[in-house]
C-alpha cells in the first residue's frame, strides 16, 4: 500500500507544471512539506528536518513564529488586501516608514512589488526616467554569468524601452577570471570595473554588495565602495541588488553598510516579510525622487502590490530586529559557523569555503590543488543534498555548490550540528573524511 509520501509526490508529478520540467525528475526522498516551528520542517509522513536553507534564504527570525504570526491574524481581521491604484492600506504606509528608518545612507521612499525580478524593473525603470545629464541609456550590471545560466536579477528583467544592458565581469576569488591568484592578486577586477563605469557613463550600474548570484561568490573587499566611487566620478546611479542579500543575513541589516556604499536605489525581498509572503521592495533616494516628480514608473505591475497582509508579516519582522537583538545574535553566529567550517574547509573534496555573516557557499571539486569539478553527470551536489536529507537536513545547492542560508534564529548548537551533518553527507558520498576528529555538537 502506497505511503502517503508517495500518493502526494505522484499527484505532485501529475498536476503541477514547473518551465524546467524539474517535477518528473524529482527524486522519491523529495520532502512534501505539511508544517514547521521555529527552524524544523515537518513532511506529510511526519520527518522532521533542519531548514538549513531558511526556505530558500527568506526566512528570518524562524518558522511560525509567535509575534508574526499574530501580525497577520490581527490584520486578517482587519483587510487583507486593497485595490492598487484607487486605495492604499495603512501597513503599507507604516512599512514604508519603517523600511526608509532601517535602510542606509539617503534612501527616502519605498515602492512595492509582488518579486524581486518586478521591483528590479522598478529601480531600471525609475533610473532611466531620471537618466543623469551627460549618461548614456545603458544599465551595466556585476554578474559571474556563463554558459551555466543566468545570474544576476537584471538578466531575468524586462529592461526599459531603449535601454541597453551591458554586463561587467564579477569578482570570483577562487576562480578568478584574471587568472590571479590571491596572493598576486593586484585587485584587477575592481580596475577593470571602474575602468568600465568612467567610460560607458552609463545611466546606471547594478551590482549585489558583497555576495553575488546564485554561486554565493564573495567580492574582495573594498569593490562595492570603489563602484559607489567610479559611478559618483561620472554621475551614474547606483542600484544594490539585496534581494538575497537583505535583512542580516551578511551581518548588516543591509549588505551595502558593509562599504558604507550609499546606494541611489536599493532593491530588497527576501526576508522582507520574515519568509512568510511574497513581497519586494525598491527604496529611492530623495534626489531621485525629486526628479522623478509626476513620471510613472512600474507601469508593469500586477495588482495589489503592497498586499496588505504581507505589509503586516514585515512590520513585525523588522520589529524583531530590535526586540531580539538579532544583528547582534548574527555577529556571534557567524563566528560559530566560521569555527566550525574549518573541519569541512580541510576535506580534500571542499576545494573553497566562502562565508559571510550566515550566508555559506562550500564548493565541492574533484582535485582540490587544480580546482577541476566534479564532471556534471556525477551529480555530487544533488548526491550530498541527498544523503543530508536521510540525516534529516535540507539544503539549497547549485551544481556542486551546497548553500546554507539558515534563518537567522538558529541556536549555536543547531547551527554546530547542521555542519556537522553536511560534512558528514559530504564524507558519504565522497568516501573521504576530513582531517581532524568529528565530533557531535552537544546541545546547549
């Protein structure tokens, strides 16, 4: 008799349609989520696992937790959702307040969308509008992209009429495409993309602070600051992509404050709501606002925005911030993490450990002292994720890249064991241990 795991995963196969065709090779340990608490997801047969990817990276202070939860039960009360252009809701305009209050440097209003990819056609919208004196109608943008697929949000928009999009090389320390070695290093991608910005004079440059794309790849430091100076050079926009990068994750409530790089525009979404909802945001400056005076922008969006529930769930997550410390929980966390990954960091299959607050990239290669991959056929990654779900551990990965994005509620012990049991997963499928004694975080 089929389990009830299995009768949902062939109605799953059956009635939803993904544009990969990803769900007719989902594999049969694919968990079917039926609830959660705090950073545990529970399947339909009951499994109880680790989140060790926070949902994707969106999920902020934990599964179900108490305060948000009751945000949006007291205003489904109230409303839930109000018409876009004939109304606004009181959420909306207190989440504006609070956004601009915890948002860096002079960014002065906020405009909401239902997704990342809307609200990046926002900011490239508002910035051809205001196009600076003397730019050309061209939005460069900091992406790693290659023959693996998109990376960067601005590769998946619909740009403004007229505007073309030019790509700048992203930084990959590990595998630089300079050839350069850390230690030779002369900072040729920061040279190179100044280089770029003070001729193109573009209208715009888009880049993500810090952390970039689906690779988790680490700009060296000082690169966003050198880009907020080479665009003030030549009078170009800048606009920070923190769609993932938002909300503490880097250790900032923003990633840009890293650099203090003072953005123009600033685009946020996961993590907005504490991973509840959907819902997007792309803050201004007041001198872009200024000059975009009456002009439309966001023509393209579906109704209802600012949903009025998913406003709630975001006012209470950044109340959280405050009432639990969390920056600062973070801070310690990723000290804890740094610590643990040292093991893994000496597996002879890990060939780069890239970690920034609690976002960690832990990159598998098959010769470690030449950086060769796995061929994409042995599917490690998958194997890993794999054999960390029969651990009861989840985890995003991207080809051989395993990304863990726990919510940033974890407890240090839970987050000693989530590594744990990665580098266990990894030592299975690799037939190889790291160096050094594995022991078993205890709980505290």
């Amino acid at each position: 008799m089929a389990s009830i795991h299995d009768k949902l995963l062939e109605k799953y196969k059956t009635f939803i349609w993904r544009p990969d065709g990803e769900e007719q090779g989902t594999p049969d340990d694919f968990p079917i989520v039926a609830e959660a608490d705090h950073i545990y997801l529970v399947d339909a047969a009951g499994q109880r696992y680790m989140d060790g990817s926070a949902s994707s990276g969106g999920n902020i202070h934990g599964h179900r937790h108490p305060v948000i939860d009751a945000a949006i039960r007291t205003q489904l009360d109230r409303v839930a959702d109000t018409p876009q252009h004939s109304a606004t809701n009181v959420p909306a305009i207190q989440l504006a307040q609070k956004l601009v209050k915890v948002s860096p440097g002079r960014l002065a209003r906020a405009y909401f969308s239902p997704s990342a990819t809307l609200a990046m056609e926002a900011a490239l919208e508002a910035a051809a509008a205001v196009r600076p004196k003397g730019t050309k109608a061209v939005a460069l943008y900091v992406s790693s992209a290659d023959d693996e697929g998109l990376d960067s949000q601005v590769e998946r928009v619909r740009q403004p009429q007229g505007v073309e999009l030019k790509r700048i090389k992203s930084p990959h320390c590990y595998r630089c495409p300079w050839g350069k070695e850390i230690a030779s290093c002369a900072r040729e991608c920061i040279v190179e993309m100044q280089s770029i910005v003070r001729s193109e004079k573009a209208m715009a440059l888009v880049i993500e602070p810090r952390v970039q794309g689906s690779r988790a790849v680490l700009h060296p430091e000082n690169y966003i600051r050198a880009a907020r100076d080479a665009t003030r050079e030549v009078g170009t926009l800048l606009i920070a992509d923190e769609s993932a990068t938002a909300f503490g994750r880097t250790g900032k409530m923003f990633a840009s404050e890293l650099e203090d790089a003072d953005p123009d525009i600033l685009v946020c979404a996961k993590g907005l709501t504490g991973g509840y909802m959907d819902l997007a945001a792309t803050l201004i400056s007041e001198e872009v606002s200024a000059k975009l005076a009456d002009l439309p922008i966001g023509h393209r969006e579906p109704a209802h925005p600012a949903n009025a529930l998913a406003c709630a769930a975001a006012i209470a997550s950044l109340e959280l911030f405050d009432e639990e410390d969390t920056l600062k929980k973070v801070a310690v966390l990723a000290d804890v993490a740094n610590k643990e990954l040292e093991q893994l960091a000496a597996h002879p299959n890990v060939g780069s450990v890239r970690q920034q607050g609690l976002m960690i990239a832990i990159e598998l290669v098959e010769d470690k002292p030449s950086k060769r991959s796995f061929p994409r056929e042995a599917g490690i990654g998958s194997r890993v994720a794999s054999e960390a779900r029969k651990l009861e551990v989840l985890f995003d990965t991207h080809q051989d890249i395993l990304l863990l994005r726990p919510p940033l509620s974890i407890a240090q012990w839970e987050l000693r064991t989530l590594i744990h049991k990665v580098r266990e997963a990894v030592e299975i499928v690799t037939g190889k241990t790291s160096n050094g004694p594995a022991e078993t975080p205890a709980e505290s």
